[in-house]
C-alpha cells in the first residue's frame, strides 16, 4: 500500500465484503462461543430469527417505510431552505454578514433538546418528526455549501466578468455550476446525519417506526430485535448513500471519476 495510490473497483468491493464477514464472524465467536452473554448482545443467528419474525409476523415492513418517509420529508425539505441560503451567502458578503453568526450558533445546537418544544408546538404526530431532522440538518447544510460557493477560484468569477456577465450570471453561470459536485457530496454527506435524528424523534412519542420498535425491543430486553433494527438502519443508510454517489459520478462524471 501506498498513500493516495487508488485501488481497482473490484478490490475496493473485495475488501470491503471482507471487513463485514471479519465482523460478523468476530460477532459470532464472541456471542455462539460464550464470551459474551447473550442477555447483552444477541448472536447472529438469534438475531435473523428475531428480524424475520418483526417482519413476517409484526409487519416491521411498515415501521421502515415510516421511517424512510420521515428522513427523506425531512432531509428533502433541508435542503430546499439551506442550499439557496448557503448559496447566497457563499456568493455575497452581507448576507453571509447578516446570516453566519445565527448559523453558526445554531448548528452547535442538538436537535435532540429541541423535541420537548416541538412536541409542545406540533404534538407527537409526522410534524414533530419532520422537523427534528429539518433543524438537525439544515444549519449544517446551509455553512458548508456557504463555505464551498465561497471559496470559487476567483479567477473563474473575474473571466466571467470580463466576458460581460453581470451579477447574477456569475451567479447562476458560475458560482452553481462550479459548486454543484461539492454541494451533491455535502448533501450526502448530511443524509447520514439525517438517519441519527430520525431514530431519537422516533424513541419518544412515537407508535411506529424503526426508533419505536428499538425502544419497545429495550423494554423486552430483545436484544436481537434492537440489533436488527440497527442493523436495517445501516443498510438502508449504505443503500442510499451508494444511490447518491452512483447519482453524484453520473452528473459530474468530470468530479468524481
């Protein structure tokens, strides 16, 4: 190995399938071996079981279709408020002026501590929900798209200018296009956030979902059914973050090639 050296497609796969059979056969050894109690983690077939059960008998189908929906509403409606916010701020300093003390401030703030409010001003319904993973993610949008669209090569904006384009053509004919593959990555990038703000919008005041079956599971000490849970969480999250960046190369094959 050497650093930066990029590896063949097939061996990226390669490895990476063989860091999840190490994994689960590590999880195996520890839990089918007797290393580790199975009160505290369920071994992988237990867990199997335990996760075709939810989904054949107690229609767990539902509690994920659920989620997806809350993520994707919430994520999606982030995206439309911070991405044109970032840009203008990116592209012009008073704004950025007016608008980065509050961003700042108000992405160091869990969105978690925001449930309590949401729950008093929306209730326990879709609502509530939507709008713990809109605030988790939206400040995070809005900085780092702000950041990227600010630090355009000047020079592509001079050209522009010397070409005859006004402000907003610099805008819509440059500063966008330039920054659209590393607005695309920070979009990816923060659906992953979005997945750990569903699951605790879900673990209060909630009768379904994947956070709901979690918590109900705790209170039957399933740990079988938590780690499966988990478990779908991470692949749905992996599924989809191999769909944006399959997205991602063929828009901007140029970017991410």
């Amino acid at each position: 190995m050497r650093p930066l050296v990029p590896v063949s497609h097939r061996t990226r796969i390669g490895l990476g399938i063989a860091f999840f059979v190490l994994f689960f056969a590590v999880w195996a050894l520890a839990t089918l071996g007797g290393f580790v109690s199975k009160v505290f983690l369920a071994d992988p077939i237990t867990m199997v079981l335990n996760g075709w059960t939810l989904l054949v008998r107690f229609g767990f189908s539902y509690d994920i279709a659920m989620t997806v929906w809350r993520v994707v509403g919430g994520f999606v409606f982030a995206a439309l408020v911070a991405v044109p916010l970032g840009i203008a701020m990116g592209a012009y300093k008073p704004v950025e002026a007016f608008f980065e003390p509050f961003v700042s401030f108000a992405r160091y703030l869990p969105a978690s501590a925001f449930i309590p409010l949401l729950i008093l001003w929306a209730g326990t319904g879709e609502t509530q929900k939507l709008l713990v993973i809109f605030l988790g993610s939206v400040f995070q949008i809005v900085l780092m798209v702000a950041t990227s669209v600010g630090a355009t090569r000047r020079d592509l904006v001079e050209a522009a200018y010397t070409l005859g384009s006004d402000e907003r053509s610099v805008v819509a004919r440059v500063l966008i296009p330039a920054n659209a593959p590393e607005i695309a990555e920070i979009l990816r990038l923060v659906l992953g956030w979005a997945w750990t703000y569903v699951i605790v919008a879900e673990l209060i005041g909630s009768s379904e979902g994947i956070g709901h079956m979690i918590i109900d599971s705790q209170a039957l000490n399933a740990t079988g059914q938590m780690i499966f849970g988990i478990i779908v969480i991470g692949f749905i999250g992996l599924v989809s973050d191999f769909v944006f960046k399959a997205v991602n190369a063929r828009l901007f094959p140029w970017k991410f090639a």
